[in-house]
C-alpha cells in the first residue's frame, strides 16, 4: 500500500507542474498584483478542509492522501477565483 500512495503522490506532483498560466492586468483591475496575489493566496489557505477517517491505518492514510490532494485542488481553484475576481485575466503559458 506504501507504494501506491508514494507512487500517486509522485504522480500528482509531476502532473501538477505541466501546465500553468500567469496573470496579466485585466481592464477592471484596481490593485497591485503582489496584493492582490496575496489576498487570494489566503483565501485559498483558508478554503481548506479537514477530514476525520476510521480503519485501518492504510485506510486512514489513503484518505489522507485524498484529502490532501483536494484540498490542494480546492486552493488553486480559491486562489484562481480570486484572482480572476480582483481583475486579472490568466495568460496561457507553457512549462519550462
């Protein structure tokens, strides 16, 4: 079991750095990016959420596992929402 969590948790890092885009002045911009950025950095922190699991300890660390990776899904979703609220617009990009 200890492989395929270390082996799903190795694929969901490389994954996540395939894609992604920066953000560029929007027309209803009305902030700095680095504030802006910032704010929606702690709303993102703060969408968080917990979980409470009873099993097995392999039972117990798969939904560990999956609590982390939706929670990390749920904070780039807050921090995109949020950004795209305070005014910026996302700019494709390709990985480096």
């Amino acid at each position: 079991m200890l492989k395929k969590v270390t082996m799903a948790v190795v694929l969901a890092v490389s994954l996540s750095g395939c894609v992604y885009h920066q953000w560029a002045y929007g027309p209803g911009t009305t902030k700095p990016f680095g504030q802006a950025s910032g704010e929606c950095k702690l709303a993102g922190l703060g969408s968080q959420q917990g979980f409470l699991a009873f099993g097995n300890s392999s039972y117990v660390a798969g939904a560990a596992l999956g609590n982390a990776l939706g929670n990390a899904v749920r904070a780039n979703a807050t921090y995109n929402a949020c950004m795209e609220a305070q005014g910026f617009v996302a700019v494709d990009a390709v990985a480096r």
